[in-house]
C-alpha cells in the first residue's frame, strides 16, 4: 500500500492539489465562511482525480500486480493525506486564534463563524461529505466524475450555510465561542466531527471497493 500512496502521489496527484492544501489557513480570515476552505481543499484533489482519468490511471492501476480494492484504497489514502495535511493548517490557524489573536477587535467583530473547535469539527464533516459523496460516487464508474462532484458542491454549501447559521440560532451562541470558552461543548464538537469523519471515509471506502470490484475494465 506504500507504494501504491506513493504513485498517487508523486505519479498520479495534480500539482493544483498541492496547492489547494493552503486554502486550510482560510481559518485566518474574519468576514467570510471560513469552511469554504475545505471545500477548495477537497477541489483541489478533484483536480487530481480530474488529470487521473485523462491519463487513463485508473486502467493503468488495475493492471498493476495488486488487488482491485487496493486501486480504491490507495485513492483513499491519498485523499486523506491532502485532507489531513489541509485540516493541519485549519488547527494552526485556530490556535493561534484560540490563543495569540483571542481578543483581537477584527475577530471579536467578526460576524461570521470563529475559528474554533467546533469550525475544525465542521471541516472533518465536509471532508467526510466528499468521501463519501465525489470518492465513492466515482467509483460507481471509475470514470464519471462530473455529477458526483456536482452533488458535492450542493451538499457542501448547504451544509457550509447550515454551520455558519447556528450560532445565531438562540441557545447556540456558545458554537461560536473565542479563545478557550465553551471548551467542553467546543471539545464535544470537533470529537463528534472526527467520528463522523471516520465513520463515513471507511464505509464509503468499503462501498468503493464493492463498486469497483463489479466494473469490468
């Protein structure tokens, strides 16, 4: 499996990829839907499964000495680096936010979401949506890219929409707390992030690899 991340990433993988992984410091902009970020993150790794298909990689992959479910995994593998590396840059931002710039005026007028615990729960969310929505939709096919990632784009900002409204939903203010306040509720938020974000890579992983295993090349 090594090798086979390593192909995706060094063989396969759009340079564009790369450097949609910055749009994870987004988390430092105040006035503006700070979860937009994950998506161009997960836009990014479109690009990649965009130029893979024009190349034919997924053939070349399956004629490779491995198992077809490990064509599917080792596509995993690589979006969930370029996810974990994206998400890497969201946490630095929100510490330093959480900590240096807590009181800083221009976040503390900042009517949209604070880059927080819950915001980093909220991202783990919307990668898990692509996971499961553009990487196992692919797969139903392992060429048809456009209208899974079309569904994507919907669900995202919908959900992106959703997460930016509750904190003004009353009862909800503490989503959207500075610093270190809400630590508990925060804390809560992003470990339930993080489980929806396993839970739905891995089924849709297993889901994947049924898909391709059906498809005759």
């Amino acid at each position: 499996m090594r090798n086979i991340l390593k192909k995706e990433m060094f063989l396969t993988a759009s340079v564009v990829t790369y450097v949609f992984i910055l749009f994870g410091l987004m988390f430092f902009l105040p006035g503006y839907p700070i979860l937009c970020g994950a998506f161009f993150s997960a836009l990014g790794i479109f690009k990649s499964f965009e130029s893979a298909r024009e190349a034919n990689d997924i053939v070349f992959s399956a004629l490779l000495p491995i198992a077809k479910k490990d064509v599917v995994k080792g596509k995993y593998y690589f979006v969930c680096t370029i996810e974990v590396s994206s998400l890497f840059l969201m946490m630095l931002a929100m510490i330093l936010r959480m900590t240096l710039l807590s009181d800083s005026t221009v976040y503390r007028n900042n009517v949209m979401m604070n880059a927080n615990l819950f915001a980093l729960g909220a991202a783990f969310i919307i990668f898990g949506l692509f996971n499961w929505i553009f990487v196992m939709g692919f797969f139903k096919t392992a060429y048809k890219y456009g209208k899974p990632f079309v569904i994507f784009i919907i669900v995202a900002f919908l959900s992106i929409g959703v997460f930016e409204a509750l904190h003004h939903i009353p009862g909800f203010e503490g989503l959207n707390a500075f610093g270190c306040d809400n630590i508990i509720l925060q804390l809560s938020m992003l470990i339930v992030g993080l489980l929806i974000y396993i839970l739905m890579t891995i089924l849709s992983c297993k889901k994947a690899c049924e898909y391709f295993e059906r498809i005759d090349l």
